[in-house]
C-alpha cells in the first residue's frame, strides 16, 4: 500500500517551498535540519548585527514539531541530544516568563541584558532542541567574527630581519 506522512493527530501542514534553482520548480525543504545550509556556520543568516536573522529561522521551525520531547529533567540537557554535551557560552533557563537557551556574547562575562545574548525561547521557536541549536549557531557566529577580527601574532624578531635582508 501507499505509505502516508500525515499524522492521525492533527491535520495536514502546507508544503514548505524554498526556490529552486532558475527555471526548476520549488522544492520541498529538507525534514532534517542537519542538512538545511542555515543550521550550519557557513549558511548561517545573520542581520547587520551579527545576530541570526530570525524571520529566516522562522520559516525553518516547521521542520521541529515532530521532534519528540526528551524528557530530561536536568535543565542544562534540555534539547541536548543523547551523547552530545552542551556547547560552551551557552545556558538553559526556566523560569515564570518562559524558557529555552540563551547565547552568550563571548566577549561579555554576564547575558544579563539583551545586548550581551540571545535568548531563544523553547516555546516561541516550538522545541527545547531547536531553541538549543540556534543558541549554538549564534555563539559560533559570534566567536567565528571575533577569531577573524583579531589581528595577526606579531612576526618573530628573526623573521623580520630576515625578511628584511631579502628586501634588500
């Protein structure tokens, strides 16, 4: 028989379409978020503040609700896979307001104010785990535009005067 992905416990979601190259029709995009460009360091859509643009990562969220919920206890697990440690510069929190993740800006001591980190919310982003890997994403965002910021190691007194005797 015909083998069907609909779920008997709730209607049928509308295709996501992303665009397709030129000339070929859109194409639905992929269910698994390890293999969609944006989840990776080198897609990733960041705004003009080196922030991950949210209204792209919106549209990925669909791609989430099917993600079973672990059922850690340990706070700092949540959305954690089995095997995988939680990534540095990042914290859980839980409290009257919400939960989820929050990315520390790696260049300030505290994510006390929104202009320190990012905070990614389990319940607005539909999943503890895709709350956890967009606090990831935006930490390796920040720390790849701080490495590539930082000046180059001063050349060694050798090098420089032997590169000077071959400018010569």
């Amino acid at each position: 028989g015909e083998v069907s992905n609909l779920s008997p416990r709730r209607p049928p979601r509308a295709p996501i379409v992303t665009t397709g190259a030129a000339g070929m029709a859109p194409k639905r995009a992929p269910r698994n978020p390890s293999v969609d460009a944006r989840m990776t360091l080198a897609g990733a859509v960041v705004d003009a503040n080196g922030k991950l643009d949210r209204a792209v990562y919106k549209a990925l969220q669909v791609q989430f609700e099917d993600v079973p919920r672990t059922g850690r206890k340990k706070l700092q697990t949540r959305g954690v896979s089995e095997g995988e440690t939680a990534a540095e510069g990042l914290n859980a929190w839980e409290d009257t307001k919400g939960c989820g993740w929050i990315a520390r800006h790696p260049t300030r001591t505290r994510a006390r104010k929104a202009s320190e980190g990012v905070w990614y919310s389990a319940r607005a982003w539909g999943s503890w785990r895709f709350a956890y890997l967009l606090a990831a994403l935006q930490r390796d965002v920040w720390n790849t535009s701080i490495a590539a910021e930082e000046p180059a190691a001063p050349e060694a007194p050798a090098q420089q005067a032997q590169q000077a005797q071959q400018a010569q």
